[in-house]
C-alpha cells in the first residue's frame, strides 16, 4: 500500500487531485485515495508509488483514469423527490410567461445520468413538451458519462418506495431497465470540470443549476471557485439546487428560494418596490378612490379570497361582528403570486392585513422577513426572522437568511454562527428522517 510505503508520495498524489478537481482529501479519506492509487500502480505496472506519482502529474489522460477510481458517483432516481416537484413548480410557472425562451436547465454533476433524466421525466409528466426545456449534463468522469449515455440501470438505481415512473419510462431487458429514447434525447451529456475557467466562458446562463452534493468534497478555494461559476453561469433570476447540507457554507449573496426548502437558493438581488412601503401607512386617497369597489359589490366581484368573503349578509349587517380567521396556506399562496408577479409592496401589504387576523407563524414571518429583503428593507428583514426564530427555533433557512444579512453588515463572526446553527438545524432534520 502507498501509504505504507512512501507517504510522501500520496502527500504529492493528494496535492495533484486538489489541483486537478479541488478535491479536499479529508472528505473521503487518505484510505480512499490510497486504494484508487495502488489499483492504478497495479494497472501500469508500476511498484514505485514516486515514479506513479510522477507519472499522473504528466500525463492527461493517467490523471482522468486516477480521478475516475477516487471521485463518488453514487447516486439514484429521482434521489429526494421534493427537490424535483419544486424545480418543477419552478419550471411550469417560468415556462408560462410570455414570450419565455425555453426553460435551460444545467445538471452538473451529473453522475450517471440518474438526476438529469429524473429532472426530465417530472417536466414530461407534468405536461411539459420537449421543446419547452432543454438539459446540459455534465461529469468529470468520462466512465459516468458513457454509462449516462447509454441509458441502461440495475436495480441498485431504483431506491424510492414509488416506482411508478418506472414503469411509464423504462422497458426490461433481462436484469436491466432501459430508459425511453425521448427522455434521452432531452439531454445533452459531456465531459467537462466545472474548476475549469473555460467551462463558463462563451455558454448562455441557465434558468436552473443542479449542482448537488459537490461542493462539500471540496477545498474552501476550491469551493469559492466553484461558487464564483455557479454566479457567472445562472440567470439573474434562476434557481440554484445544491444538497441540503450546502447552503450554510455558500459565501456569496445568496437567499433561500422558497419558505420550505433545505435545497434551494436564489440571489440575493436587491428589486427596490414600485413606490415606497410602510406597513402602517394607507394608501393615498386618490389611490383609494380609483380602487374603491362599488357599495353593492360582493366579496367575489372584489376579488377577494373566499376566506374573507362572508356568507350572504350585508357589509352592515356585518359590521360588528369578528371577521373570519384566514386559512394560512391561502395567505401564503397569494402572496407568493403576487410576489411572483413582482408586487412586492402588494404581497407585503396583503401579509400585514391578515396577519392579526391569524395565530403566530414562522412560515408568515419567514414569507414577509423574505419580501423585505427582496425589496431592500433589511431592517425589517432581520426582524421577521427574528420573529420567525421566536416560534421556530430550528428554521433553518431564517437562519441562513440571518446568516447572509451578518455578512453584508461586516459581522463575519456572527455570520459563521448563523451558518453553523443552520448546519445543525439541517442535520437534525436530515437525521430525524
């Protein structure tokens, strides 16, 4: 074994493979990386781990063969399913804008193909056509990419409890499941290191980045480097999916995409509202007149939720009696809408109307304390998701919210502790499942 035998040889092997793929040799041990380099001496034939050692650093395609025996390719169909029904919520709701480009999805990496063709089948089955999304895979093993290509899994593939998608995309051939040809058609596979510089230059963004589970194999520089691609290569308004133990140990101005997912993060970009928001402050009585309903309208020729809109009786009769309590997931679901649609002060006035209206929720808080950072008003920010940490003390993503908001005001340390606190709130959760 080389470790035995030369320890400054794997020193230098270890030093060449963070060079070479960022790879942070303690995440999968001296030990892994001291088998893959003897299996490759024994293929060489060569019994001095120096002379290996020499002979990787200068030869391309040794390297590839190395870096095919240390990396982790493991990976399984529609592997955490939620993180796939909320891409595709994403995916159905930016293909319906008008005049929308076709949906760029990149999946990176890709391993065997496992994740990108997962990703395909949830937008067929959702109704989407083949023209409305395309999806770029990439890995840096040529063995994974060969296997991603030829479209052919062992049941090893299959872990989830509903295999249904099985049966509408795959057929048997003998031990093997064979996927539908327009599934592996929809994706475009390549061999490519994301480290590389080269790999960002001169492609189009992407509406949506996988890049799950990389990251925490790799070195802080590398990381860094990694994280400064995933910038340059989304759009502006794109979804970063990353492993659920990731987000706590991103650097830059990211948010959490959504009010319930570990996974997804967003930037941080800063769209100040159409006209200035105060939560006590009405609005002006010209606004009011142009938007007062008529005396005879009904809540429904309002527009207003059925949760507010009363059973048949007067505004009068009603008068004096406690409104409705709001349904929280309807109050919830409109806001997002409007805030979707870019009505941020609207989606922000609609929580702050129902919100008395309703018991305490981290869910309302982390919504409204999100709205306010979009719309530049960190002050508030910060205070919903205080107030989030109040009812929830384990909300991991008001945590990495706070996280980010220590970092822009120049509070590293407070930010490291966020950040670990998130880590420990993930885990927890990961742990209890």
């Amino acid at each position: 074994m080389t470790h035995a035998a030369d320890p400054a040889a794997l020193a230098i092997i270890q030093a060449l493979l963070e060079e070479w793929i960022g790879l942070d040799a303690g995440t999968v041990g001296t030990a892994s990386i001291d088998r893959a380099v003897s299996e490759r001496m024994k293929a060489k034939g060569e019994a001095d781990p120096a002379a290996y050692a020499r002979r990787a650093s200068a030869d391309p395609t040794e390297r590839d063969l190395l870096v095919e025996e240390v990396i982790v390719a493991e990976s399984w169909f529609f592997r955490d399913r939620q993180v796939f029904e909320f891409v595709t919520d994403f995916a159905i709701t930016r293909s319906a804008l008008p005049g929308r480009l076709p949906l760029r999805i990149l999946s990176a990496p890709a391993a065997a193909g496992e994740e990108p063709y997962s990703l395909v089948m949830a937008l067929f089955d959702a109704g989407l056509s083949a023209n409305q999304f395309q999806v770029d895979a990439i890995d840096i093993s040529r063995r994974a990419i060969a296997r991603a290509e030829a479209g052919r899994y062992s049941a090893n593939a299959f872990r989830n409890a509903d295999l249904g998608f099985r049966d509408r995309w795959f057929t048997h051939d003998g031990g093997q499941s064979v996927i539908d040809p327009r599934v592996r058609t929809q994706v475009r596979f390549a061999w490519a290191n994301i480290l590389e510089s080269a790999f960002a230059t001169g492609r189009p963004a992407y509406d949506v980045i996988f890049c799950r589970n990389l990251l925490i194999y790799l070195t802080p520089t590398a990381r860094r480097h990694v994280e400064r691609q995933l910038e340059r290569l989304l759009l502006p308004d794109g979804l970063l999916i990353l492993g659920a133990a990731e987000p706590p140990i991103m650097q830059g101005d990211w948010i959490p995409a959504g009010t319930a997912s570990l996974f997804a993060l967003r930037r941080g970009v800063h769209v100040p509202p159409p006209r200035p928001f105060a939560p006590s402050t009405r609005p002006p009585a010209s606004h009011r007149a142009a938007h007062t309903p008529p005396q005879n309208a009904t809540g429904a020729d309002r527009g207003e939720p059925r949760f507010l809109r009363k059973s048949g009786k007067s505004d009068q009769a009603t008068a004096g009696l406690p409104r409705e309590r709001p349904d929280l997931e309807e109050v919830l679901a409109e806001a997002d809408r409007l805030a979707n649609a870019g009505q941020l002060t609207d989606a922000l006035a609609y929580c702050e109307r129902h919100r008395p209206l309703m018991p305490p929720s981290p869910l309302l808080f982390f919504l409204m304390g999100m709205l306010h950072q979009s719309a530049g008003d960190l002050d508030r920010a910060e205070g919903c998701f205080h107030k989030t940490l109040y009812l929830d003390a384990g909300h991991e993503e008001a945590l990495l919210a706070l996280a980010l908001l220590a970092r822009q005001r120049g509070d590293m340390a407070m930010a490291e502790k966020y950040r670990q606190s998130a880590a420990r709130a993930i885990a927890r959760k990961e742990e209890s499942r």
